[in-house]
C-alpha cells in the first residue's frame, strides 16, 4: 500500500537520506555536497500549505520519497508560479511514486490555484524526463552546460505544465 501525504519534521530525516542519494550518486540535483539535517530542516519550514512538501510512505509509514512545490521566486508577480522537486529512494524507483507523488503535487496546485509548475531536470534524466511529459509538461527550453557535476558539464531542461 502507497500513501501520499504532507510530510511532517519526523520525515524530514527519510528526506534528507534520500536527497542525499541523489547528490551523491546522479545529477538529479547539482549540489555536490551532502545536504545536514539542519540545512534540510531549514528547507522544509521555507514551505506552506500553498507550496508543500508530500511523501510516499508504505504501510508502516517508511518514506520511499517526496515532492515538493516551492516558491519560483519571492517576487509577488511570480506567486501562482511552483517549482516541483521530486526524489524516490534509489531501492524503491520504477514503482510508480514518482507517478503517484506527481499526481498529488498537479492536483494540489490546482486546488491552491496555482498557474502553473516549473520543473528543471538534468538533460541525461530520461526517467525523469518521461514522467513530467507523462504529466503533461511541456520542454520550453534548454539551458547548455549550467551546470558542472562529476566533472562534466549538465544541460538543464526546462520544463512547465499549465493548470
């Protein structure tokens, strides 16, 4: 059994595990170092009921990932505008969370109004590629070798879905 839920400050430590996967091992995010827990709790009072963090948890409660929506930019005008950021647990990938998490965070912008959600995903992500565009985002642009990971240059996809 999958839930889908907002993510309380007891997830933040399953969080912050399986961020740091992520950085450690794929270009699904370009920091290069591992995130502290209290970095990661930092990050997760930065959000609210208009821009969550949700997990998938299994039947005991184990976090086997997470989304969240987080503000474009601070900027007022740029308010019915999310970012999406999304991690599965490198044990539990190819189970359908990503699916399930993305669901819930298009369903939630819409009940919250929101205008639309942002994406940026490493141009080698095919994964993850193929989830937002089974989603319905859309590839509006690509930004060439902005990033630098494991000592090669990263295109960053920009993705969007209108709600």
């Amino acid at each position: 059994m999958l839930l889908i839920r907002l993510a309380t400050k007891e997830d933040v430590t399953a969080i912050n595990r399986i961020y740091n996967q992520a950085v450690l091992t794929t270009v699904g995010t370009l920091d290069t170092e591992a995130k502290s827990i209290e970095k990661q709790i930092e990050w997760f009072y930065e959000h609210d009921n208009t821009y969550p963090v949700f997990v998938a948890v299994n039947s005991t409660d184990k976090v086997l990932g997470w989304l969240s929506l987080s503000k474009w930019s601070p900027k007022g005008g740029y308010r019915n505008t999310a970012e999406l950021s999304m991690y599965v647990d490198e044990n539990m990938q190819g189970q359908k969370i990503g699916s399930r998490l993305m669901e819930k965070a298009i369903k939630h912008g819409r009940l919250v109004n929101l205008h639309t959600i942002l994406a940026r995903i490493a141009g080698d992500n095919h994964t993850s590629i193929h989830l937002h565009k089974k989603h319905g985002f859309e590839l509006i642009g690509v930004m060439k070798e902005v990033g630098f990971k494991f000592g090669r240059h990263v295109d960053i996809h920009l993705f969007q879905v209108f709600l």
